[in-house]
C-alpha cells in the first residue's frame, strides 16, 4: 500500500522533460537565453562585435605573420628532407650529434664551391645573353623557320620578335617586374636573410626531431602512443624521402640538360643548369616547362640543335617518369595522379611555389591516415543487420 503520508519524488529524465512539454512550462536553458536576449540586448551586441573584432584581429595577425610562417614550414621540411641522412649515419656507429654536423658540413662545403664556381660564371652568362640577344635573333632571321614564320604569321611575326628584342636588351624592363632597382635589392637581401634564417631553424629542428615527436607522442592517450608512434614515423619517413627524390631528380635534369647543351654547343649550358635546377623542383609541371624553356633558347642559336634536344629531352622525361622516378621515389606514398595534379594546384593556389612543393607529401600524409585510421574505423563498425 502506498504511505499517504510519503512526498512523492520528482520525475527525473526523460519523464520530467515530457511533463513540462505538456503543460507548457519553458525549458530553464531556452527562459535564460531567450530573457538575456531580450532583456539585454547591448550586452549580446557587444559580445557577437567583440568576437569579430577577435576574428579580425586573428586574420591580421596572421596575415603578419605568413613569412614567418613560411620560413617555419620550409626550414620543418627541409629537417625532414635531411633526417634521412643523418639517420643513415647513425646506422653506421655514429651519434647523431656527428651526423648532424658532417651533414651540415658537407652541405656548406657543397655551396661554398656551387656559389664560387656557378655564381661568376652565370653572371657573366647573363650579361653575355643581354649582349648576344641582338645577334641571335639576327642569326633566327637568316634562317629557314623565321622564313616559315613569316610566311605564316606576316607582320604580326615580325612585331612580336622586335618587341620580344626590345624587352630582352633592356634592362629596366627587367628591373620593373620586380618593381624597381630598389625592390629587386630588397627582395635579394630579404631572400638572403631569409635563407640564413631557415638553415638555422632547420639545424634546430633536425637535432631536436626525435624530442618533437616524443613530445608529440604524451599529447596522445597511453594506450594509443604506439599506433601514432608508427603512422607519424611513415609520414616522416615519407617527406623526407620525397623531398630527397625531388632533389636527386632536379640535379639529375641539370646535369643532363648541361651535357645536352655543351655537346650540341649550345649557349648558356651552366646557365641553363641552373635554371633547370631551380624550375625541376616544381612538381609535375616543372620538367615540362624547363624543356619549353631550353628548346625556345636553342632555337635561337642553332635550330637544329634545338630539335636534336626537344627530342632528346622527351626521350630523358620518359626515363625519368618510368625509370629514374620509381627507383628514386621507392620510399614515398603512392598517390593516384588525379590527387597529386589537385593537391599541386591547391597547394599552388593557396601559398604559391611553397604550396607547390608541400602539397604532395601532404596530400600522401592524408592519404596514409585515411588508409590506416578512417578506413578500418569505419570498416570495424557494425552494420544495422548485425
């Protein structure tokens, strides 16, 4: 029997939630906020503009602080590109303090002798191409393709090349798509600094890398450490193995390009080397546009020689996508062509020639967490039937 006398308890949950919905009583949560809305209504203006003035100021902040943290990125990227080494030198019995130190080493003494050979010598290259534009284009007009040309095109021909002529022997020109004598200093000097600062920061990062990722390791539960511990040495193992390919390829398109020239004795061949260098390490589009580039110098000169190498150099971009590529890149991820054509375009979209060469080893970084995390969670769930 029931004691007249006992309180009868509230209802609790889901019963006291529905019996204030039938009688029509608000929720505490929905009377506060709609009271505080209405009743104070300065105060919710001034937190909503408070929280874009924040936003705002974030976004400047940012945008401030984009070169630092493009250095950052560059210098994280290069310490991953090196590790790979240094870890090859600990394997053979050293620390990895030495290994540190002898990779850096040879890494100076390998500039300092680029610098002093490649540097005069690519002046000098540059100033004779501004003084041996004239008679190039004089030698193109003798020829039996400017014939051709103008055959076809007629005086429109005939325009572009004087222009074309004018541009190139005039040095403001130049000097104006950088936007001045003085901006094209500053962006030399800016360019400096900012390599210096990177190879600085890079050192940092290479000798504290195993204490970043132990570090990085306690931010996740005990019981999860060893599966991160694993996916994040296969990403880093990845990027350094990738921008170590990249490298060996651009010095392997260098080399050839500047035995193709001094063979067929072609002009600027250490110019062109390079340049090639510097243009290769672009993903995807940066052999294709180096061969443009050099067919279009050698036309100049020698127009047979310039189809001798067009030809040459699409047989070499064939061995390198076939043969130099897969053996080079054997430890990268593997990523479909359609993701890395997107993942460069993004990548060059957003953050420019930097985009360009991180986008790739990000884009197999994501693949390789959706192979090893995403999927196997989704394909443990169990489905409705089960």
């Amino acid at each position: 029997m029931t004691d007249p006398l006992q309180v009868p308890r509230p209802a609790r949950g889901r019963r006291a939630r529905a019996a204030s919905a039938d009688s029509g009583a608000p929720q505490s949560g929905e009377t506060g906020v709609s009271r505080r809305a209405v009743h104070h209504p300065f105060a919710l203006g001034f937190f909503i503009t408070l929280g874009g003035l924040v936003a705002l100021l974030l976004g400047f902040a940012f945008s401030n602080l984009s070169t630092v943290i493009i250095y950052i990125v560059f210098a994280m990227f290069a310490a991953l590109g090196l590790d790979p080494v240094v870890r090859l030198l600990e394997r053979r019995g050293l620390s990895r303090t030495w290994s540190i130190v002898i990779v850096y080493a040879g890494f100076a003494i390998v500039l300092a002798a680029v610098l002093m050979l490649i540097i005069p010598t690519v002046v000098r290259q540059i100033v004779q191409f501004a003084n041996d534009v004239p008679g190039l284009i004089t030698t193109f007009q003798q020829g039996d393709t400017y014939d051709w040309l103008e055959n076809q095109f007629g005086d429109v021909f005939n325009d572009l090349l004087s222009q074309v002529q004018t541009f190139l022997v005039d040095p403001g020109h130049i000097a104006a798509i950088g936007g001045g004598v003085f901006q094209v200093g500053v962006t030399i000097v800016s360019g400096i600094s900012g390599g210096i600062i990177i190879l600085v920061l890079s050192l940092y990062f290479l000798a504290s890398l195993p204490t970043i990722k132990r570090s990085f390791y306690r931010l996740v539960p005990a019981h999860g450490r060893p599966r991160v511990a694993d996916l994040t040495e296969q990403i880093t193992d990845s990027i350094g193995g990738y921008l170590m390919g990249m490298v060996i390829l651009a010095l392997c398109n260098a080399t050839f390009v500047f035995l193709m020239f001094v063979v067929l004795g072609l002009p600027f061949p250490l110019l062109l080397a390079v340049v090639t260098f510097c243009i290769t390490l672009i993903p995807l589009v940066g052999t294709v546009l180096m061969w443009v580039i050099a067919s279009v110098i050698a036309l100049f000169a020698d127009p047979f020689g310039a189809l001798i190498f067009a030809i040459a150099y699409l047989v070499y971009m064939q061995v390198e996508a076939y043969v130099l590529t897969p053996r080079i890149m054997n430890r990268t991820i593997s990523i479909p062509g359609a993701l890395v054509v997107i993942g460069a375009l993004v990548g060059g979209t957003l953050l420019g020639l930097l985009g360009a060469l991180v986008a790739i080893p990000v884009t197999a970084s994501v693949l390789l967490v959706l192979k090893q995390v995403v999927i196997p969670r989704q394909d443990a769930k169990a489905t409705p039937d089960e």
